[in-house]
C-alpha cells in the first residue's frame, strides 16, 4: 500500500512540472510573437510609407517641412549652378519660420503674428491672417487646409485657398515644431508636440484629439513618420519611438544630451543631432542604438538633418556643414562658413544648399564638400528653404522672404 502511494505522489509532481514547463512554454511563445508581431508592423508599413512619400513630393509642391513625412530634406530636380533672386516679398518681422509650397501659393509665418499666401509666380500676396503670435513652427498644408501652430501654443486649421479659420485647438504651452500628418483609415491625422511635454494627435476635419502622448520634458521639433510609427526627440534626452495608431509607447533611447530638433529617416535609420554635439542614428526595428558621431570641436546640432543616398547632411553650431555615412557615422567631408548653422539643408540632384547666421545662403557638391557657389542675402537666415522646380524659397530676419532660381 505504501508502495502505492509513492508511485501516485511521484507520478502527482511529474505532472505538475509537466503542467509548470507548459505554461512557461506558452508563455515565450507569446513573447516572441508580440515581439515578432511588432517587428512585422514596422517592416510592412515601409510600403504604406513609400506610397504616401510618392503623394506628397510632386516638384511643384513642398507642402510639408523637410519635404516628406520622413523629413528627409530631398527635393526632386537639381539646382542650377547659379541662384538669382527672382523676388522678395516683405513682412513686417523677422522669419525664423521656413515656408511651404502648394497649389501655386506659398505660405510662411511672419514674427509679426501674421501668416502670409504669397503667390509663386510673382511674388504677391494672395492672403493674410493675423494669429497672436508665431513663432519658428512652419506650417504644414494639407487636404486644402493650411495648419499652423503659434508661440502661445494654439493649433490653427486655415482655408488654404481664403485664409479664414476653420478650426483652432489649445495646448498648454509653446509649439516650435512643424504639424506633420498621416493617413489612418482614409482620414487625415494631424500630429505635433508641444512644451507642455506632450505630442498631440487631432484629427484633421474637426481639430478633435485623438490622443495624448506624454514625455518627461519639452518637445521641440517635428515628428517623422515612418510605417506604422512616429519618431522624435525633446529635452527628456530621449528618442520615441511611438505607435501612430493609438499613441502607445514601443521603445525610448536615451540619446546622451537634449533633442533641439527633429530626426531625419531612410531605411528604417533615424538620424537626429543632439545639444552635446553628436549626431545619433536609431535602428527603428532592432530598437537601439546604431551609431553616433561627434568630434572635440563639434557644436550643437539645432539643425535637423537631411539623408540622400547613403549620406546624411547636418548643420552644426560649430559653423560647419557635416556629412557623414548613414551606414556607420564615418566621417566624409565638413564645410566651414562664418556663422552658426540652425538652418536644415536640402539636397538636390549632387548638390546641397543651406543657410547660415551669417547671411549667407551655400551651394555645396554633396560627393565632395567643395563649394559650387553662394549667395549673401545679407541678413541672419535660421529658416530652412523650401524647394520646388529647382526654385528655392527662404525668409530671413531682415523680414523678407526670398524666391532664388535660374533668372531668365
């Protein structure tokens, strides 16, 4: 009978360390599908996002700041190899603002509270609007609406075509960033980050908020969209890596020292520059780390970077241009001006042309770093241009905003 009883009491713990190496079993099993589920997300939207790219980069329109959702910083086209002025169209206070182009209208914000429609082929003012105050947030043009955040941290959806309001949303604090958008379910999203620490989404018709996403401390620049998810920095020192469907968090990096401005992204690498003096690269999907960049002499990047071919291209408080390899960080070639260096570059064909502190506006060979030609606008420029048609539109301090191309 004793033996008996042994037998059962063994046979009992057999079974339940059966059962315990089951459970445990399931359980990894639904790890890595939730982790391989997450993956798969990123990857197949990388085709949703080509799609939209292909939408929104026509060379007649820069409807959105840095050119794309992935705030890449490419135009289609080239530069000629020399800049004329075509016009100038006055403001009545500095443009820190860059501008955006649509539908023959350009469209930029004036440190004088107003936003301003300037017709493209000569140079005049189709509308205004008077906010309460703007700031350095470019507008973003949308589904015929222009969006526009301000300095008291108010989000304005315009009439693109009239200028009237059609909807205004509050946040508790300063916008210095760009609106960027995305497509969910067939209707527009407008996402953008604020100093009160939080990134916003609203839906596009209406300005309702669809989500909140909150960080530990400002948010100043643009975020990127890439698939499935969005990507930005702020003075938390942190990368987000944030679901675009409902706001969730997937991965934070810490990045060394604060995000003044906004990641660039290609091929699943998101490159921003930090207030430390380094550049940083995130591998979106393996959620980490890839690379960072930075000499002694570095200064700190406010600029935000623009990636073409294999290459990525940064202004830096130090006075130069950096272009480093978007594979390792490796260092290709750096070009000195004489002023600091907030304005973000764009690339067209081989070239890359930028502004200065100084006044200056540069045309560099983006192979080589040698300079191709520039031109003195002669007034303070942190504004980035706006490029359309081998055109280039830019404001400066002085209040003016600029049209350069080929004069013929």
């Amino acid at each position: 009978m004793l033996w008996v009883l042994n037998k059962m009491n063994s046979g009992k713990k057999a079974f339940e360390i059966v059962v315990v190496l089951m459970i445990v079993f399931f359980f990894l099993i639904i790890t890595f599908r939730k982790e391989k589920v997450i993956s798969e997300n990123i990857l197949s939207n990388k085709k949703e996002f080509n799609a939209e790219e292909r939408t929104i980069t026509g060379e007649n329109d820069w409807p959105i700041f840095r050119g794309d959702q992935a705030l890449r910083g490419h135009a289609t086209g080239d530069f000629p190899e020399k800049l004329d002025i075509i016009w100038s169209f006055k403001t009545d206070g500095k443009i820190k603002s860059s501008a955006v182009i649509s539908g023959g209208l350009a469209y930029v914000a004036s440190g004088n509270g107003t936003v301003y429609a300037v017709y493209m082929d000569t140079g005049k003012q189709a509308w205004s609007f008077k906010c309460d105050d703007l700031g350095e947030a470019p507008p973003l043009f949308v589904d015929q609406k222009l969006i526009v955040a301000s300095i008291s941290g108010m989000v304005y959806a315009l009439d693109s075509i009239k200028g009237n309001v059609i909807w205004k949303y509050k946040t508790e604090d300063r916008i210095t960033g760009s609106p960027n958008f995305f497509l969910h379910n067939g209707k527009y999203r407008i996402i953008v980050g604020s100093h009160d620490n939080n990134l916003y989404c609203l839906d596009l018709e209406h300005g309702r908020i669809i989500f909140k996403y909150s960080t530990e401390n400002f948010i100043n620049g643009t975020p990127a969209v890439y698939g499935d998810v969005m990507v930005f920095g702020g003075c938390d020192s942190l990368c987000h890596i944030v679901s675009k469907n409902d706001g969730t968090k997937i991965a934070t990096l810490e990045m060394g020292s604060y995000i003044a401005g906004s990641c660039a992204i290609e091929g699943g690498l998101a490159v921003t520059g930090n207030y430390d003096g380094e550049l940083v690269c995130v591998d979106i999907e393996g959620m980490k780390i890839k690379w960072k960049y930075g000499d002694p002499d570095t200064g700190a990047f406010v600029s935000d970077p623009a990636i073409w071919n294999g290459s990525v291209f940064a202004g830096s408080r130090d006075k130069r241009l950096h272009c480093v390899e978007l594979e390792n960080g490796k260092v290709k070639w750096t070009f000195k001006t004489r002023g600091i260096i907030d304005s973000s570059p764009v690339i067209a064909g081989n070239k890359v042309i930028f502004a200065s502190k100084d006044g200056w506006l540069y045309m560099v060979d983006t192979q080589t770093g040698k300079e191709i030609y520039n031109y003195e606008i002669g007034s303070p420029i942190t504004a980035s241009p706006a490029v359309v048609n081998g055109k280039v539109l830019i404001g400066a301090w002085d209040g003016y905003l600029y049209l350069l191309g080929e004069n013929k």
